[in-house]
C-alpha cells in the first residue's frame, strides 16, 4: 500500500517538468514549412543551359529557408541545379530559383519534372526538411 502513494508523488514533479519542457521545445519541434509548391511553368533559357523556376512558399514562423532545386527532362537527359536562401515569413512570397545545366544535355521546351528540397532554420537550429515534386512544361524565354 506504500509503494501506490510514493509512485503518485514521484508522478506529479515528472509531469510537471515534462509539460514545462513541452512549452519549451513546442515551438522549435512543430516549425516548419506550411505552404510550397513549384509553379507548373518554368523558363528555358540561354539555349537550353538555364531554367527559372518559381513557386510560393510561407512558414509558420520567421526563418531563413535554403532552397535546392533539380529539374530534369527524360526527353533530352538534361538535368539542372540551382539553390536560394530566402527569409520565410508566414506571409506567402514568391521564389526564384535559376537552375544551370550539370553536364552536356541541354533543356527544350516540354514536360519536365521538378524537385525542390526547403531547410528551414531559426538561429542556426534546423527546424524543418521539407521536398516536393512537380511536373512543369518548360517554355521560352
């Protein structure tokens, strides 16, 4: 009969600290990425060896959010790379990423298939990993 009312002692300091620590880390933990999106028409540029690619994206709270783009097109092997570091704010705000070619194969306007990658971090602490796949036609410039 001891051991109950110990147990029940012991529970509530535990308790107490844990939801202490919840209130703490909640923000950090549950930060994140909550809208993005690559638009489904990019640019092709510069005969084929450039691609600008756009989309939207906002956060749950303000932090710096490191974008890598690839886009590759099946049709011609062509694949592309590109990276921006915006400031993310729980506003929607647009994006651009100027992706070059990696390699010889080069873009023509058509289907392709998009790839973004968004860390997020606030004060040097990653808060989010998010990616997100898109099929996009390519157009002129």
């Amino acid at each position: 009969m001891l051991t109950r009312p110990i147990a029940r002692k012991c529970l509530v300091p535990a308790a107490l600290v844990l939801g202490l620590v919840g209130v703490y880390v909640a923000p950090r933990a549950f930060a994140r990425v909550v809208v993005n999106t690559i638009d489904t028409v990019a640019t092709v540029a510069d005969n084929g060896r450039r691609i600008v690619l756009a989309g939207p994206i906002a956060n749950d709270q303000t932090e710096w959010d490191d974008l890598r783009v690839t886009i590759t097109q099946r049709s011609t092997g062509a694949v592309a790379e590109g990276r921006a570091r915006i400031l993310g704010t729980t506003s929607v705000q647009q994006w651009v990423v100027e992706a070059a070619v990696q390699g010889s194969a080069t873009f023509e306007e058509g289907p392709a298939t998009a790839v973004a990658v968004a860390t997020s971090t606030l004060q040097g602490q990653v808060t989010d990993a998010h990616q997100w796949l898109v099929q996009v036609t390519l157009v002129a410039e």
